[in-house]
C-alpha cells in the first residue's frame, strides 16, 4: 500500500503519526518529505501509484467527457461543476 499526503507544515501533528501507525501497523515504512511547491503538476499527478494507473487508463481509453469553460473552471477552483452540463463522448482516435 503507498499513502500520498499533500499537507502544510501546520497540518503536522503527533495524531498524523497516530494514523500511519494504524494504517500500517508493525511494518516497516519509507517516509519522504518533498517541498510540495517544487512538484510540477506532473509530478504531483504521478506521485501516487494508484493516482498513476487511473491517469493511464484514463488515456487509454475510448470515452471522455466534454464540458464548456465555465465548468471547467470551476472544477479547477474545487467548485462543483453542473453535471447536467458534463456529457460522456466517444473519443476520436
């Protein structure tokens, strides 16, 4: 299992230990801290395995959805866009 956590130094706390300690129990564990603010997007995308093999079957496949701007730009301000808007299309390939 990998865990992927994108936190402000704040957010740190002994009950965060807490939780990797239930998550993971009396296994061994590899924790890696990275300033958040030096990942591209990319990288950001990619860092967790899960994340990672949902994106490539994400392109890999012969569906997607089609939206206009505007529900666009709220997905990207973390608004939630009107799904009645929001349509499944064949994808041309």
């Amino acid at each position: 299992m990998e865990l992927t956590l994108l936190l402000k130094t704040s957010e740190l706390n002994s009950e965060l230990l807490d939780m990797i300690k239930k998550l993971y129990k009396k296994k061994k564990v590899c924790i890696t801290i990275k300033d958040a603010n030096e990942l591209d997007e990319t990288e950001y995308l990619l860092a967790s395995e899960a994340n990672r093999e949902y994106l490539l079957n994400a392109i890999k496949s012969d569906e997607g959805y089609e939206f206009s701007n505007e529900e666009f730009d709220k997905i990207l301000k973390g608004q939630k866009p009107d799904l009645s808007k929001i349509k499944k299309v064949k994808i041309k390939k």
